[in-house]
C-alpha cells in the first residue's frame, strides 16, 4: 500500500508567521529606516539650500534692476534685516514692473525674506555696501554691491550667500 498513511493522523498545515519570524522582520526594516532616513532627511536640505540659494540669485538681480533705476542699491539697516528690502523690490518700476514678486511664503510676519531651510528660526540678512562709508569696515563682502546671506544645511549664519 504504497500511497498511503500509515496513521491516521494527518499534519496540520502551518498558516501565518511565527512571533520571531515577525521580530525579525520587524528589525531589519527598522535598521533600513535608520540607515536610510539620515540620506533622505539631508536630501531635503540639500533641495530646500539649492531653492534657497536660487531665491538670493533672484533677489540680486532684482537689486541689480533696482539700482539701475535709483543709482544705489535699496537701503538697508543695522540689524540687517529684509523688511526694507522687500519694500524697495515690491515697488514698481517704470522699466521692470515691480522689482521682485515676493510669495506669501517668502515673507515672515515681520517682512523679513523667509530663510527656506530653516524657515521658523531663521531670515535671510540684507547690507547695502554702498552706504558705509568706512573704508575698513570689516564684514563687507561685495564691496561694490549688496550681501545677502542665511544659515544652510551647515548651521552656519552665512553658509547661503553672494559672495564673490
């Protein structure tokens, strides 16, 4: 009788997965993750200071048009703050229309251009070069134009900026 039990009792059959089976699966995904989300988090930052980095290029230009039209780059104060700059560039120009056409999402509450990378903690920071007079001020980058500068990826204050 060959085909045939010998018992009567057949195997039961096996369905699901087994608690470590589960475990170990539930352990290699999560080292995936921790290996994998360092990349992806600094992916991000990488994309937001290349975005940033392109909104200065944009604003300097803008500037550049700015002055053309007024002989001097738009003003700017002590504390370095964006709030004037984005008065001067919103205003329209007999040439160029307005200067610059700010998003609601550049500006912060207080008129200041929004620093992308950091957006709650951080501004980008404005200098008219021009209007220091002191042939030894220290700091001035474009000595014949403006700064502008923001914390990056790196946490530095001006790892974002445009200068030579």
């Amino acid at each position: 009788m060959m085909g045939f039990r010998v018992s009567g009792h057949s195997q039961p059959r096996r369905r699901g997965f087994t608690l470590i089976e589960m475990l170990v699966v539930i352990v290699i995904i999560m080292i995936l993750a921790a290996i994998l989300l360092p990349t992806v988090m600094r992916a991000v930052c990488n994309g937001r200071q290349a975005a940033m980095e392109a909104l200065l290029g944009q604003v300097e230009q803008a500037c550049s048009m700015y002055k053309q039209d007024h002989a001097d780059n738009p003003p700017s104060v002590g504390t370095f703050e964006t709030a004037g700059l984005v008065k001067a560039l919103d205003k329209p120009s007999l040439r160029h229309g307005k200067y610059f056409e700010f998003k609601v999402s550049q500006i912060d509450r207080t008129g200041n251009i929004v620093n992308i990378v950091y957006a709650d903690e951080d501004y980008v920071k404005y200098r008219n070069n021009y209007m220091n007079t002191d042939p030894k001020a220290k700091g001035l980058h474009n000595k014949s134009g403006i700064d502008l500068w923001c914390r990056g990826c790196d946490k530095v204050d001006d790892s974002i900026n445009n200068w030579d």
